[in-house]
C-alpha cells in the first residue's frame, strides 16, 4: 500500500513501511511534507536516493527522487544519521 497527493509540481509518495516509522515515531505529516518539498526546491538532487535532515526538528527522511516524483522510504527520529554510499545529504 502508498499513499501519493500532488503538491505543486512535486507528487509525494508514502511507501507502507514510511507511514508506519512516521506514525511510530509521532513525526507529524505536515513536518514531513514542509521537510521534503523545501528540500526538493533547494537542492537540484535528481534520480538518486537522498537523506534528508530536519535539525531544527530532529527527524530526517531517506527518499528517492526521479523528476518531480518524490517516494518517502522511511522517516528517522534523529539527525546525523548513517547513510549509504552514493546518497546525498542535504540539511532544511
């Protein structure tokens, strides 16, 4: 199961396994959406996976983004995470 909505130019998708980390660690949603589309606009990161950190809230996100399609992976209650090769940090 995913969950996508349009926000301008930018359609966001939830995968299962996102909502859930979302929702077990009570990071709200309008956070999550404000995080990854500032992100998106800031940062001309394209077709690769990428962690995004919120430091000023405390939680970051591993996504993928290919054109204006952006898949939340799964959202982290921390920052200055561990992150695999090959994947781009960008800080919001």
């Amino acid at each position: 199961m995913t969950l996508s909505k349009q926000y301008g130019k930018y359609i966001v998708t939830l995968t299962e396994h996102s909502l859930k980390r979302i929702l077990e660690r009570n990071i709200p949603g309008n956070r999550i959406i404000h995080t990854i589309l500032t992100a998106a606009e800031q940062n001309k990161v394209d077709n690769s996976e990428i962690l995004i950190e919120n430091k000023e809230e405390g939680f970051s996100l591993i996504a993928k983004i290919k054109n204006h399609e952006i898949t939340i992976i799964t959202a982290l209650n921390k920052v200055n995470c561990y992150m695999k090769e090959n994947t781009a940090r960008i800080a919001v």
